[in-house]
C-alpha cells in the first residue's frame, strides 16, 4: 500500500461536500491504492455540523481512510497538504453586490492562499470550486508568492460535463462517443462552452449540429445551467459540482483520457493572446501530474469574439480586487 496523502476541503461541512468526501475516501480521486487523510476545515460556528460529517466518514468504514483532521485554523488543515479543494466560499446574501461578493470572497482566499504558501506541500494541487472561483483562485495564488502560481487552479469540468451531455443528447449519441470539448474562459454566464474542436464518434460536431442550435441552444444552456438547476431543485448543484471537482483532481494526478483533452481553469502564461495571469479555462492535458495548454487550437472570429468577452469580465474582476492582491 502507498504512503497516504493528504487532502485539504475547505467548506466541509457544506453540501458539495458532503457529495464529494465520501468520494475521495472511497479512492475514486485518487485511485483505489492511494490512501488519504482528509484535513476538513470549516468556519467555527460550523464545527458542529462538521463533526457530523466526519463521524459518517468513520462509520463508512473507508480502508483509504487513514485519518480525519477538522478545524476552523487553516494552517492547520493546510499542513503538509498534497491536495487542497477550496470549496468553501461565501455566498451572494440579500442586497450584495457583486463588488461586495468579489471582496468577501478575496478576503477568505486571500488567508487561505498565506496558509497554503505557509504550511502546504511545495506541490500542493489547488483546485478552487467557491465562486467566483477563477477570481477567488487568483487571489489565493497572488497571496502565495512562494509556490508555483500553475498550482492553483479553478472548476470548469462541471461545464464541460454539462456540455457533454448536452451535444451528446443532441446528437442521439452518448457521452463515451465525444471527444474535443472546450469551456473558454470564466466559471460564469459569460463562459465560451466551444464545439468547433469537439468531435462525436471522430467526426466533427458542428457538421452534427446547426449553427442556429449552437448559438441559440447549446451556448446559453450550457452557461445558464446553473441557474436551471437552482430553479428546478430550489438549491445549487452539489453533486454534479462535485463529482466535476473528482474529475479535475483525478485527471490532474493520474492524467487525462489519451488522445483527449479537457477544461480547466489555469494560469495564463499568455497562450491564444490571453492576458497573462488570469486563472481562464484552457483545453488542457494532464500528464505526470502535471498540465499544459494544449496549443494550436484554430480560432475563428465567432469564438474569439466570445473568448474575448469572458476574457474581458476577468480582468474587470481582477481589478475589482486589485487593492487586495499583493
Ligand atoms: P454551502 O453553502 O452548502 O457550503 C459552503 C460551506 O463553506 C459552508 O459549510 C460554510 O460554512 C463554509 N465556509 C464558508 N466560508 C468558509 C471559510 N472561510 N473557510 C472554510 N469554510 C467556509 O455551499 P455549496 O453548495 O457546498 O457550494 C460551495 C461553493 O461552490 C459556492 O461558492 C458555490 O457557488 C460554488 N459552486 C461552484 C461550482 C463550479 O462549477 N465552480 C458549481 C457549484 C457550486
């Protein structure tokens, strides 16, 4: 049996949560031969709940499970962590603006990216899941000038699973059968899900699909999803938001399908003229526990224009913040 590692949440005792420890407990992250010592960090008044959560994890019985850790001290559930889920955020409250949302939330990912640089595994693997989440992961990233700034990283994959799906029922065809998704951009409405590189059964999908369901159908599903799903269930999405959040760390530790590629959010280094440093969704591959842009993508002026426009409201919320970045 290999050395256990150690896995950081931070929101755990909320409801993505509770979808997603008893996953990564169970191996489905990080394989079925990796055990892991889940480090759970929650805010004080939630303790309480959190202790729930963890006396469910031991009575599972996990044989991965090789400790629990819970506290509201972040350099405490940061130690030595191999893996950090930054999934706790603070939430949109009655007349906030989103200026209010953006500095709230860059208060919390600013402590958490000082505790990560201070106590966390020089390679520790930062996924951000709390929205807006490729904000709140640029700023943990600028507030950890000590570690390598491609550690931190932000959810896209439950919009590209959401995409997925969506071309695949369009196409009468499944999942398994598509291949070549792409999710430009921010985790927010102004998202580009492109469907120009994506392929169904090896063909090319827009040849599948007419431009008038691409545009009019497909774009705004796949960025309005969210909001759909609150609509119907009367609560966010939390399961699929954490099994897409197995998916990027599985993917970033284990590597991504062979002759595939995915999305993530990722620091810029300035590819497809993105500006450098934003935490923007890329279609990336995912090799030795490592991941790179994939290069060469053709552009055309429909999705530059739309690659440009979400490219455009990160860099307004950059600034945003920009009094508290480092
Ligand atoms: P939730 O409200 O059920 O749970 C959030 C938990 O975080 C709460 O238990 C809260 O006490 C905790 N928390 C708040 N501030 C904290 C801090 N400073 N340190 C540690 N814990 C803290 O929310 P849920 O449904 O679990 O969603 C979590 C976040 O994920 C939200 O920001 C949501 O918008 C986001 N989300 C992101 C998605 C993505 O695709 N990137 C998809 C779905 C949700």
């Amino acid at each position: 049996m290999k050395a256990p590692v150690r896995v950081a949440v931070t929101g755990a005792a909320g409801q993505i949560s509770y979808s997603l420890l008893f996953r990564i407990a169970s191996g489905e992250m990080l394989g079925k031969d990796q055990p892991v010592i889940l480090q759970l960090l929650e805010i004080t008044p939630a303790l309480e709940a959190l202790k729930g959560v963890a006396m469910e994890l031991e009575d599972c019985a996990f044989p991965l499970l090789a400790g629990i850790v819970q506290s509201d001290d972040a350099t405490v559930a940061f130690k030595d962590a191999d893996y950090a889920l930054l999934v706790g955020a603070r939430p949109r409250g009655p007349g906030m603006e989103r200026k209010d949302l953006l500095e709230a939330n860059a208060a919390i990912f600013s402590a958490q990216g000082k505790a990560l640089n201070d106590v966390a595994s020089r390679d520790v693997k930062v996924l951000v899941v709390g929205n807006p989440a490729n904000t709140n992961a640029l700023i943990a990233q600028r507030n950890a000038p000590d570690l390598d700034p491609r550690n931190f990283t932000a959810m896209t994959r439950l919009d590209h699973n959401r995409a997925l799906t969506q071309l695949a029922n369009k196409t009468d065809s499944t999942v398994n059968d598509i291949t070549h998704m792409t999710i430009w951009g921010n985790h927010s409405a102004t998202q580009y899900p492109d469907l120009h590189q994506a392929k169904v059964n090896g063909e090319d999908a827009m040849g599948k699909v007419e431009q008038e369901w691409y545009e009019t159908d497909f774009i705004p599903t796949v960025q309005q999803r969210g909001a759909a799903i609150i609509k119907a269930r009367g609560a966010s999405s939390a399961a699929s938001a954490a099994n897409a959040a197995i998916d990027h760390m599985r993917d970033w530790a284990l590597g991504s399908a062979e002759g595939d590629w995915t999305s993530m959010g990722v620091y810029s280094d300035g590819s497809y003229g993105i500006a450098k440093g934003l935490i923007y969704s890329f279609p990336v591959v995912c090799k030795n526990g490592d991941w790179e842009i994939v290069q060469g993508v053709d552009i055309n002026d429909f999705s530059r224009e739309k690659m440009t426009a979400t490219e455009q409201e990160l860099a307004e919320e950059r600034d945003a913040v920009a009094h508290l970045l480092p």
